[in-house]
C-alpha cells in the first residue's frame, strides 16, 4: 500500500466511526469497532493491493466489525452493579446528535445496514447489496425506506416541538 497508514485513519475514521455508530449506536460499542476496524487494517495493510479503494474497503471491515460487536451483545449480557465514579464524554455523541443516533437505531436493521453503508460510508448501492446481500436495487430501496422514516420523525419531532413551544407562550406570555 502506498499510503501511511496514520493517513488513511485521519482520513477515513470519521467515516469509519459513522458507519460504526449507525449500525450500533453512539456510544462505547461503536467505539470498539472503530478500534477493532483499524487494528483489523493495520494488520491487512501491508499485503493490501495498491489499487484499493481504502475507503470502502475500511467501510466494509467496519460494518463487519459492527455485525460482530451486535452477535457477540446477543450472546453475552453482563449485568453489574458497580458504575464508574465519574462518567465519561469520549465516545459520546453530542446533546444535538444523540436523538439522530436513537432514531437510525430504531429502525429496521437492513435499512440501517444500507444507511450506515451507502449514506455514511459512501459505497455505491453495488458494493453495499455485496456486503449486506441482495440486490442493489433492493438496498436502493431499503436506504430510501430508513431516509423516509428519519425525515418523517425529524418532522414529526419538529412540529411537536412546535406545538409546546406555542403552548408555552400561550400560558405564560410574559416569559
């Protein structure tokens, strides 16, 4: 590979971390595929042709490292009841990020899926039916189905919004 590798992270990991977090979240469990998709390249690097698109090939060992994180959560819940003394904000989405990321988590995990790697990884919707199966047209279709259903409950949210801050005014039109 002709590229440092410390380039391709400044690069690509914030594409990287986006693909992570919409398949799993904001949050310490995308953290960890981001990390384990860098050590997983860092190790591939060297025998990596010299014509590869990086940043796909990064969004598709993510999006794997992602399914891996979500199997493993499936097999292992590990309750505790000792918490941290003091909670930490890295890896944390902003306050203004936090209801986006709740909202793709909700929906249906191939439209997620096509989300996470067509919209956020920016793969073309070829690449994405190779990595999440089916055809490219129905990936097409299921990216387009989740933008819907995020637009729908963005403007749904908005309106809500709206709504109590006119009824707010209503009752208290001094303040």
């Amino acid at each position: 590979m002709r590229t440092p590798f410390d380039e391709a992270v400044t690069r690509h990991g914030g594409t990287v971390l986006r693909v992570c977090r919409a398949v799993l979240g904001a949050g310490p469990d995308a953290d960890d595929a981001w990390s384990e998709t860098f050590l997983a390249a860092l190790q591939a690097w060297p025998d990596l042709p010299a014509d590869t698109n990086v940043e796909a090939w990064l969004v598709r060992v993510a999006g794997r490292k992602a399914i891996d994180i979500t199997r493993a959560r499936a097999r292992h819940a590990i309750p505790t009841d000792a918490l941290p003394e003091r909670p930490t904000a890295l890896g944390v989405a902003r306050d203004d990020e936090v209801h986006v990321w709740a909202q793709v988590a909700r929906l249906p995990e191939r439209q997620r899926l096509a989300i996470a790697h067509h919209y956020l990884g920016g793969l073309p919707h070829t690449e994405t039916a190779r990595i999440i199966g089916g055809t490219p047209e129905s990936v097409r279709r299921a990216a387009a189905d989740g933008i819907r259903a995020l637009r729908r409950t963005h403007h749904a949210d908005e309106a809500a919004q709206s709504a109590r801050t006119a009824h707010t005014r209503k009752e208290h039109p001094d303040a």
